[in-house]
C-alpha cells in the first residue's frame, strides 16, 4: 500500500470528524432555548438557573465550552440526560447497537440480492433477463423508503397474510428466527432503493468489465464463459460496489430515523426524535455525532480495502 495515500486519507477522515463536531456544536448551541428552563422548568427561579449553567458549564465562554465539547467527543463522555439524569452514552449505546444490526442486515439483504442479480444481468446483457432486472431497479429507485415501509406493513403485518410483528426489536440472545423475524421488514423496508442502486452499480461496473481487453484475450484464448466471468471478471468488476455499500450505509443511517418511527423500532433514530421533542441537547448531540463519525469511519476503512484490492487506486491518487 503506498503510505502517503494512507496518510492523505486519514487526513480527510480527522478533518471530516472535526467538522462535524463542530458542526453539532455551533447548531445545537445556537437553538432557541434554555438547558436550565428543560432541567428546572419554565418557573425556576433566576438563582436556580444560574446554579444549573455553572453546573452544565454553560455560563463559561464559548470557545471553552467547544474545547470541553471536543474533548468529550474524543472521550465518549457527553455528560448526563437533561431529562432523565442518566449518562447519555448508556442510552445511546445500545440504541446505536440495535441499528446497525438492522442496517447489517440490511446491507447482508443487498450484497445476497442486489450483487448477485447485477452480475447476471451483466452476463446477460441486452437480453431479456437484462431487461427484466434492469426495469426492477428502476421500480426500486423510484419508491422512497418511507413509502415501501408503509406498503410492507400494510400487506405483511395484517391479516390475511399477517407473516411479520409490525414493530418492536427481540435481542439475538432471544433466538436468532425471532431476531431476525422483528429485523427482515425494516431491513427491507430501508434497503430498496440502496438494493437497487448496488444493483446497477454492479451491473455497469461489470459491463465495462467483460468489455475490457484482457477479458477479450481470455476469450480469444478459449478460456470457458463460467472462468471468464467469475475467475477474470469478478475481481475488477466488484471494486467499485465496495466503495457503494459504504457509501450507502450513510444513506441508511440517514433513513433510519423515518423507518425506526414506522417500525417501533427502539434505535438510535428513535432516539433522537425522543430527544429533540424534549430538547434533550447532549442526547441530540451524542445521536447526531456517533454515527456520523461511525460513517466516515466506514468510508475510510473502505477506502483502505479498494486500495488493498487494487493498488492502481493509490498510484493513481498521487
């Protein structure tokens, strides 16, 4: 691996970090409101909010305030609950846990389904299999997550077929067939259109792939149809769906927030909302901050994979 495009790239992923940080600071400091009035109640007396500010830290200067904030965004420690007292990590935590098992199966539901179907219709290209997938990822950009959501309770949580819970989590410890019983539909319903943009990545990237020279020459060689696409094809051809599915699990951290609401789904994105109806400010902050440090990271570490599986990425940075 070439060491400067490692460096570079931990360079962008500390700066993204830093502006983020900064980012739900400014915002979070600059919303309408008192932290005192939320803990003390809108009759607290002048004496008693001024006691709350110096306990919180916030009748210090700004600038000391977003050193103190930085520096517990490096820790982890983003104080106590306004609301309930409790430190804020324990409750982000496993809430954070329990989405990225959903977004895991998730993005399990795209790399079973979506890479699979691309490749065959890369090898079947211009036929009507091709088309028949190809139509289908249409469909599935063209639904918003919200609306699959709503359609997937509608007909698979309600008699007749009634086949799915329609909201709630059970832990693994549970069982994994009631685990992933509650998990499948919120899976799916945050996956579609992730599911069909993977697909026609992965379509086109291999496309470009069989087309190359190098397959051209396997072919002329005699090299059977089954070697030529999994043995030459493959390798090259799936680089880029690396980098897509790392891309788009900041899409599903985005979206988890509309489908955990749908759902019932005790998450980070239920959380939050939670937190912003009460004007929970560490709460917003730490559910805001850690998955979005919890994205860079995946691009970063995907990052690190292309660039292992193809050194050409690396030369070609500099």
């Amino acid at each position: 691996m070439n060491y400067l495009y490692l460096v570079k790239r931990t360079a962008i992923a500390l700066l993204s970090i830093f502006i983020v940080v900064s980012v739900v600071f400014g915002v979070t400091t600059l919303l309408p409101g008192s932290a005192a009035n939320i803990v003390l109640g809108t009759e607290a007396t002048d004496a008693a909010i001024e006691q709350v500010n110096e306990d919180l830290g916030l009748d210090r200067p700004l600038p000391v305030q977003y050193v103190d904030f930085v520096g517990g965004a490096v820790t982890g420690n983003f104080g106590n609950s306004l609301i309930s007292g409790q430190p804020v990590m324990e409750m982000v935590w496993p809430r954070l846990l329990r989405t990225l098992q959903l977004a895991a199966v998730a993005m399990l539901i795209s790399v079973v389904a979506a890479i699979p179907l691309g490749i065959v219709a890369a090898a079947k290209r211009d036929t009507v299999v091709d088309h028949v997938v190809t139509s289908g990822s249409y469909v599935g950009l063209s639904i918003p997550s919200f609306v699959s959501a709503t359609l997937l309770l509608l007909f698979l949580t309600t008699p007749p077929l009634d086949l799915f819970p329609k909201g709630g989590f059970v832990p693994i410890s549970d069982g994994v067939v009631p685990w992933l019983h509650h998990l499948l539909l919120p899976a799916i319903a945050m996956n579609t259109i992730i599911l069909a943009y993977v697909l026609r990545q992965t379509r086109s990237s291999m496309v470009e792939t069989l087309e190359s020279d190098y397959i051209r020459t396997a072919r002329l060689k005699g090299v059977a149809e089954r070697n030529v696409l999994f043995k030459h094809g493959l390798r090259n051809g799936l680089l880029p769906t690396v980098t897509v599915l790392a891309l788009n699990f900041g899409w599903m951290m985005g979206s988890v927030v509309i489908i955990e609401q749908i759902f019932a789904f005790p998450g980070i994105g239920e959380l939050i909302v939670q937190a912003i109806d009460n004007r929970d400010l560490p709460v917003i902050q730490a559910g805001i901050l850690v998955p979005t440090i919890a994205f860079i990271m995946a691009n970063f570490a995907a990052d690190i994979v292309y660039t292992l599986l193809d050194p050409r990425i690396s030369l070609g940075d500099e």
